[in-house]
C-alpha cells in the first residue's frame, strides 16, 4: 500500500515537473514571439522611415527616427541591427538636413525667377482691388469677385511647404539661427541683385517696370513669411522696404540724368486742331541737332508714371510707407518739366526762325485775332490803321503770340501729366522754368548766325511783351486755380532785353567800325585837300539815318539811348583814326580834309530828328582845331584848354597823333623835336608853329 501511494506520488510530481517545463516552454515561446514582434514593428518603423525619406516626407521622418530613438530602439537595443540603426541616425539627420536644404534653395530659386511674375500679377490685384472698391464706393455693380493674395499665389503655382518644412527641420536638429541667417541672407543677396542688375541698365519703361515688380514681388513674399514664421520681424521688414525705396529712388533719380539730351514728343493736338498756322507745332515739337538722338515719348514717361503708381498703391495696401516713392513721382513730373521746357526751347527757336520781323498785321475780323490776339491779352499792343478800321498793326512779329500758345500748350500738357499725382505746391516754377527757357532761346536767336538789325530791334520790342507775360500767366494760373507763387521769369526777360539792346548797339558800332577800316586806307598825305567830305563819312551818315529809322516802332528814350551811343562811339573812333597803327603819318592836307569830314557829319546830324547829338563830334572837331591852329602849344593853358579843347583829355594819346603830324618825308621834329632846314624857309608863321608845336610835343611829354 505504501509502496502503491509512493509509486502514486512520483508519478504525480513527474507529471508536475513535466507540466512546469511546458509551461516554462510556453513562456519562453511567448516572450520570443513578443521579441520578434517587437523587432519586426522596429523593422517596419525603420522601413517607413527610410520609404519617408526617399519621398521627401521630412517632417514625418524627423518624427519617426525621434520615436524609434527615444522608444523603440532602446527596446532591442541587445540585437546588431538596432545597435547599428542607432549609430546611423546622425547620418541619417544629416542627410535630411543636406536634402531639405537643396529643396529649399531650389524653392529660393524658384521665387527668385518668377519675383517679377509674382508682382506684376499683384499689383495688377492691387489696381483691380482699388477699382472694386472706388465702384462700390459709388454704389456701382461689381461683377468680378474677390480675389486674395492667397488666390494669387494658388493661381502662380507658389507653394510654401518648402520653406515650412525646412524651418521644422532645422528647428527640430536644433539648427533654428542657422537656417534663419542661411535664409535672411540668400533674401538679401536677391535683393541686391534686382537692385544691382536696375542701377546699371539704361532708362526704359521696360527696365523700370521690371525692377518694381521684381520689388513687389520680393516683398509679397517677405510678407507671407513674416506672418507665418519667425524669421522675419516687423520692423526688419519693415526698415527693408524703406531702405529699398530709397535706393530705388536714388537709382530712378539719377537715371533721370539719362534723359537729358532726348527730346520729348509735345502733343499739341489743340496746335493742329485750332491753330493751323502754327505749322512749327504741327508734328507736336522740332527735332533736335543731334540727328541721331533717342526720343523719348510723352506716352512712355506716362506709362512709367502709371507704373510707379501701382507700386505706391501696392505699399499702401500692404500698410507700408511710400513717402520716397511719391517724393519720386514729384521728381518724374519735375524732369518731365524740364524735358518739356527743353523741347520748347527748340520749338522756340524755330518760331523765332520763321519770323519775318515785320510788325504783326491782323484783321479784327479774322479768326486768328481772337486765337491770337485775344486770348493771349495782347489788344493793348495794337493800333488801329488810319483809313482801315478792322486792321489793326502790332509792335510784336508773329513770334510773340505763337510763343504764348507753345507756354500754355506746355502748362495744359503738365497739368494733364499730373492729374493724376498730388497738387504740386508750387506749379509756378514748373512755368517758370518754359519762361526762362524762351528768354534763353531770345538771347541764343539774337547773337546766332544770321543776326540783322532788323531782327534785333523787332526781338527788343517782342521781349518787352515777354516781360508783361509774367502778369498774364500769373492770372491764368489764378483762373486754373493752380497752387501757384509770383512768377520770377521777369528778370530773366529783362536780361534778355538788354541783351537785345546790347545787341543792336554792337551791330551798329561793328558796322561803324567797318566804315572806319576803310577810312584808314585812304591817303593820309595827300598834296592837296578838298573842301568835301570823303566816301567813308557819307556811307556812315547814311547808314545810321536808315538804322534810326528801322527803330521807328521803339520808345523815344530807347531811340536816344542808340543814337547817343553810336555817335559816341563814331566820335571815339574818328579820334582813334589818327592813332592806328595804319596810320603812319599825316600831314596838314589830312588834317583839313578829316576836319571837312566832321564838319560834314556835325551839319548832317544837326539836320536830322537828333540836334542834339551834334555835341558828340566835338571830340574828333576840338582835335582837327588843334593840328590845324597857328599856335598849338595854346592847348597847354588851362584856361584855354578848358575853353576851345575840354574834350581832349588823352595827354598820352594826344602825343602820339602828333608825334605822327609831318608836312614832308623828313620828321617833322628831329632829335629833341629840332626841325628840319626844309622848315626855315617858309616864313615866320612857319617858325611859330615849329617852335608852338614843339613846346605842345614836350608839355604833353610831361603830362604824360
């Protein structure tokens, strides 16, 4: 029994054991199966992260290699493969930072090319923008629908993702300045280069127009990445944008300088409409002397306005300051201005060029009286012709209205270019400018080629005009209602009239001096003399008699003022004669013979409409009287001198005329003024003037 219970027992604890060791097999297959399922779930982890990083999934793969190392390789760390995989993670992060750096540069590339794209689409927006909202403003149907920036860049194919996924890759490696200085600087570079590649073209709408929507197009994209990320600060933005405007002024600015030189196409379709006669505006300007000179087109300098213009709308939309691009817009008007001005100038000239200089005459009743005449206030100017009621004669030429109508053709044409722009502040200089410019192109016609009398004296009565005209277009810009300051052009006018004043007299004295050329040719030791006055004073006494008479349309103290001034000059010149180099000696027939001359010329001038002037010819007279006086050292008597010969005051001059005084081939004086034997036989009157005129030869020695 106790035998059958032991033998019992045994077989029990066997079949116990046994049961043990299966349960312990079981476990260990259990924990195996779990091993390898925890090793193929790592396997498969390690898979998809190495699937995600050949499609480019950065993000998910940064996110899975930071779960199978804080998570799951520890779990296998014993096996090879885990301890392999987790040495390679470094690698693998670096790889990752190498791939999504190439994509980002290719994506800076990308926007880099399609920046002038992108903003000329935006501020294409922008203006569409700006019409929707002036038409609902007015209440008016809009039939378009709103369209966002967001709208834009779906349009353009623009894709952040990129950038986004890149900023979470360096973020995640811990890399977050870096990729911000790799990003801020591949930006600026960009921006450089747009500003570079403008700086160094020449002046076209094209190149302009480009630069701004590359501009627009950088900053909408700043823009977006300063809402969406960290790397870009307002004021960073912000102080970017001004400073880019600023260069991009500066730049336009001195582009501008390009410009001078070209000629601006005037439009006067009002000139070709209204006033046919104006056939010098009738293709809208002149071409200028450089036959080969670029034109730059009104419509161009208004397109790259408009241009500029959206830039500035699209600044404002984006809620930046564009004070510098408006202060360029005032720069663009102003040049425009000037190379306004300066196409005037040549259409000037060419009026003035066409002119007849004959005094303007016109019927009352003729329409160019009122296009002419009426709109332009210059009635006042006009008497009516004896025996002809409706003709009316102007002191002016032709020159003077169709100047005035080229000046208001030129305010309509700037005003309508900026109708644009804010009101200039002080519209006046703009028409100073064109006045000082037809003062200019006076004085330039009055001393060119070709100048006459004639012309001279019409361009000093035309001038005179000019010089109301500041009056006359202060009004009409009052009646504009133009921001406007008192026009300063009026001095410049008055320079140009005196230099039409100097002008006549300078034409008249080189006309004298011509004459008096001719009259140190003549024989100047005749053997005998004539009591008639020789052909150089009589061709003088003609030609100012009929140049005082070209001056008949001129004001009295104006006349004056020319004939006292060409008589002065004559009477200089006659004196002079004595003392040229031309003249080597004289001789008392001479002397007689120039006094006929003077004496001639004074009745002459006492004749005519100017008496007065006859005291002028003293000087030349006074001289004649001396050489030809008994006893000529007299002149050396203060009393006498005062009285008979007060316009000879040239000691030194006076003593070279009559060092020259000889009445033979032998000098007149010897040395020390001793005179020749040939002289002692003439007489005692002989011997007087000897002895007188050797004491005037020694007192002027003195004097001297």
């Amino acid at each position: 029994m106790n035998e059958e219970i032991q033998q019992s027992s045994k077989n029990f604890l066997d079949m116990s054991a046994d049961l043990l060791k299966q349960r312990q097999i079981k476990k260990n297959i259990d924990q195996t199966i779990e091993e390898l399922e925890t090793c193929r779930f790592v396997l498969s982890l390690i898979d998809e992260t190495n699937t995600s990083i050949e499609q480019k999934n950065y993000h998910s793969s940064l996110k899975l290699l930071s779960e199978l190392q804080v998570q799951y390789l520890p779990r296998v760390h014993e096996y090879s493969f885990a301890k392999y995989y987790e040495a390679k993670i470094p690698l693998i992060k670096e790889k990752l930072r190498k791939d999504v750096t190439s994509d980002i540069s290719q994506w800076l590339l990308n926007i880099r090319n399609r920046s002038e794209e992108i903003g000329r689409d935006s501020l294409a927006l922008t203006v569409k923008q700006l019409a929707e909202e002036e038409r609902e403003k007015n209440n008016e149907d809009s039939s378009s629908k709103d369209q966002s920036e967001a709208d834009l860049f779906e349009k353009l194919g623009i894709n952040f993702r990129p950038l986004y996924q890149a900023l979470h890759i360096y973020d995640s490696l811990g890399s977050k300045d870096e990729f911000q200085n790799y990003y801020t600087e591949n930006r600026r570079i960009q921006l450089h280069n747009i500003l570079q590649h403008f700086s160094g073209q020449k002046t076209t709408l094209t190149n302009s127009e480009k630069c701004l929507n590359e501009i627009g197009g950088f900053f909408l994209i700043e823009d977006v990445v300063r809402q969406t990320t960290h790397l870009i600060s307002s004021s960073t933005y912000e102080d970017t944008w001004e400073a880019t405007l600023r260069k991009v002024k500066s730049i336009q600015t001195h582009k501008f300088e390009d410009l001078n030189g070209w000629e601006v196409k005037i439009v006067c379709r009002l000139a070709r409409k209204n006033y046919p006669a104006l056939s010098v505006l009738e293709k809208g300007g002149v071409k200028g002397k450089d036959e080969n000179a670029q034109v730059l087109a009104r419509e161009e300098l208004l397109e790259l306005k408009v241009a500029i213009k959206k830039f500035v709308a699209f600044g404002k939309r984006q809620y930046l300051d564009v004070k510098a691009l408006e202060e360029l817009l005032d720069n663009l008007r102003e040049k425009y201005s000037e190379l306004s001005a300066a196409a005037c100038g040549l259409c000037f000239l060419k009026i003035f060029q066409d002119d007849s200089y004959e005094p303007l005459n016109i019927k009352q009743n003729d329409p160019m009286y009122q296009r002419l005449i009426v709109i332009n206030g210059l009635e006042a100017y006009g008497i009516v012709k004896k025996g002809k009621k409706s003709q009316v004669q102007f002191t002016f030429s032709q020159s003077v209205p169709y100047c005035y109508l080229l000046i208001k053709f030129f305010i309509d044409d700037l005003r309508d270019f900026g109708s644009d722009l804010k009101d200039h502040p002080n519209f006046s200089i703009f028409v100073d400018g064109v006045l000082e410019t037809l003062a200019e192109s006076v004085v330039s016609h009055v001393k060119g080629p070709g100048r006459n009398l004639l012309r001279s004296i019409r361009m000093i009565l035309n001038t005179r005009v000019f010089i109301s005209s500041c009056a006359h277009f202060e009004d009409l810009l009052v009646k504009l209602k133009i921001n406007m300051e008192p026009l300063k052009a009026r001095k410049k006018f008055e320079a140009a009239n005196k230099s039409c004043l100097d002008n006549v007299q300078q034409l008249i004295n080189d006309k004298i001096d011509d004459f008096i050329s001719l009259a140190s040719n003549i024989n100047w030791a005749p053997p005998t003399h004539s009591p008639q006055p020789r052909n150089y004073i009589q061709d003088i006494v003609m030609f100012l008699d009929s140049s005082f008479e070209f001056m008949n349309d001129l004001d009295r103290e104006t006349i004056e003022l020319f004939v006292t001034s060409s008589y002065k000059h004559l009477a200089q010149q006659l004196t002079g004669l004595f003392e040229s180099n031309e003249v080597v000696r004289f001789n008392t027939n001479a002397v007689k013979n120039f006094e006929a001359d003077i004496k001639y010329l004074v009745d002459s001038i006492q004749r005519s409409s100017h008496p007065n002037n006859a005291k002028i010819m003293d000087q030349p007279l006074q001289l004649a009287r001396l050489l030809l006086s008994d006893i000529p050292s007299d002149f050396l008597d203060d009393s006498i001198r005062t009285a008979q010969f007060n316009k000879l005051t040239n000691f030194a001059s006076l003593a070279k005329i009559v060092s020259k005084y000889r009445d033979d081939e032998e000098s007149y004086f010897g040395a020390g003024f001793g005179f020749t034997k040939s002289l002692f036989g003439r007489g005692d009157a002989a011997v007087l003037k000897k002895r007188s005129l050797e004491a005037l030869a020694r007192g002027l020695k003195e004097k001297v």
